[in-house]
C-alpha cells in the first residue's frame, strides 16, 4: 500500500503545483484510501475534462439533468460550493498503475484546463 500511496501523494503534489488553489482535494488529506485521489477542479465541469482526457478510464458519477449536473451525496454533506463540486473527478489508481502514467495524466490535465481557461 506504501507504493501506491507515494503515487497517489504524487499526483496530488503535481496537481497542486499546476493548479494551485483551482484544484481542491474532496477528502482529508490524511484519513483517506492509499489507491483514490478525489479532486475537484474549480470552476469545472468534472466530467467535461475528463471526456478532454486521452486513455484515462474514470468515472465522475454526476448525473446530468437538463443542463444542471447534481452533486454527488457525499460532497453535498461536505457542503462543497457548487463551483467546486461540480469540477470533482474521483481518480482510483491499482497497484500497477506507475509514474510515468501519473506524469502524463497530470500533464494532459494541465494541457486540458489551460485550453479551457
């Protein structure tokens, strides 16, 4: 788990680099599963860059409903803006999943978000 761990930490470490205080961590920064990083992207659509997204299989789990996109049950409770919520993007990664995938995946979201802005 201390691997996968390191991935994850890596990830967020990236994303917080890009990104600075327009991508915010959706659990505790320590309490949390080894293999998620759950994210959200301010001012985003979670599923609409993850649709930009070349070969990177996740889910956002919002449902759409004309034109509006419902937060999920979780980060209702966590009383998550809208404007913060609806950019959220649960990311799981397996024991497999290696540096370099993070480092293109991070680097993808950077070219993503920067075309949007």
């Amino acid at each position: 788990m201390e691997g996968i761990r390191a991935v994850r930490d890596r990830f967020w470490q990236k994303l917080q680099a890009a990104f600075g205080d327009r991508v915010v961590l959706n659990r505790h920064p320590d309490h949390r599963l080894p293999n998620t990083l759950n994210v959200s992207f301010v001012g985003q659509i979670g599923a609409a860059v993850l649709a930009r997204l070349d070969g990177v299989a996740a889910s956002t789990g919002s449902a759409y409903h004309t034109d509006n996109i419902e937060l999920s049950p979780v980060l209702k409770a966590m009383a998550a803006p809208p404007e913060v919520g609806r950019g959220a993007i649960p990311f799981s990664l397996g024991g497999g999943t290696t540096r370099e995938e993070i480092d293109t995946v991070a680097d993808q979201l950077t070219d993503v978000l920067a075309a949007a802005a």
